[in-house]
C-alpha cells in the first residue's frame, strides 16, 4: 500500500478550512486509514464468518429444521456451497439425510458428494439411504453417490 508522504489538501477546501485546520485534517485522514482493515473485517477481530448467499453457517444449519421444505432446501445448497471450508458442515449435511421429505434427502446426498473429505459416517449414513431409503430415486442416487465416494477414496 502506497503512503502519501505529503497530504495536500484542495484549494477549495483550503479556503474554507484556513491554514491553522490543516495538521488537524491531515490527522484525521491518517486515522481513518489506519482503521480502514479493521473495519473491513481483518485486524485483530479476525476473518469475517463464512456466509453463503448473506447468511452466515450457524443461521444456516438452523434453517435444516424449518417446517417450509423449500427453506431446508435453499439451507442444504447454500451448505453443500460452502462445504469443507467449514468443519460443522458434513455432519449438518448428515442429519439432513433423516428428513421427511424424498426432495431434501436427495440434495443432501448432492451436496454432501461436493464435499472434497466425506467423514466416515457421513458415508456410511448415505450408503444406509442406498439400501433401505423408502423412496426408490432417493436409494438409486445414494447408491450412485455411495460408489463413487468409495472410489475417490
């Protein structure tokens, strides 16, 4: 990052603000551009959480327990999005395998095959659905996922 070594300040502004306010203008330049990347999310706060579509994974999870079907799904796509970048993502992926609906198994399986390290029993929660999942696309997609899982390992 290039510093100015010297902060000149506009003639119209200068007119307006007399010579005896420039240190102090200069001043407060410098200390807004000192506070720049903490208000940016860096610094010692740290990185911002991870968010998919504006929401952040803990809002998200929260969503796998609606009653609206449509917002699990949008919860599962915007997971299976930010995948392995955050650790309680596969076992939420998991838990979205028990849901009622055929739908929501099935783009929990999507996602969770997105996922670049597949936990061992998250795996194993998959292949289960390929062989007893009531619904025969949910089983056919678990047991396709399930092979090729297998095999990336």
């Amino acid at each position: 990052m290039l510093i100015p070594t010297e902060l000149r300040i506009p003639e119209a502004a200068s007119s307006v603000i007399g010579p005896r306010s420039r240190p102090r203008v200069a001043l407060g330049l410098i200390a807004m551009l000192a506070l720049l990347p903490v208000s940016c999310g860096g610094g010692p706060k740290g990185p911002p959480p991870l968010t998919a579509g504006g929401r952040d994974v803990a809002s998200l999870m929260g969503d796998l327990k609606h009653k609206q079907q449509q917002v699990r799904r949008q919860a599962i796509l915007k997971l299976g999005n930010i995948g392995d970048a955050a650790p309680e993502v596969a076992p939420a992926l998991t838990q979205a395998l028990k849901d009622r609906e055929p739908l929501i198994r099935k783009e929990a399986i999507y996602a969770i095959y997105k996922l670049r390290n597949v936990p061992r029993d998250t795996l194993e929660a998959v292949e289960q659905l390929s062989r007893s999942d009531r619904d025969a696309s949910v089983r056919e997609l678990a047991t396709r996922a399930t092979e090729k899982l297998k095999a990336r390992e």
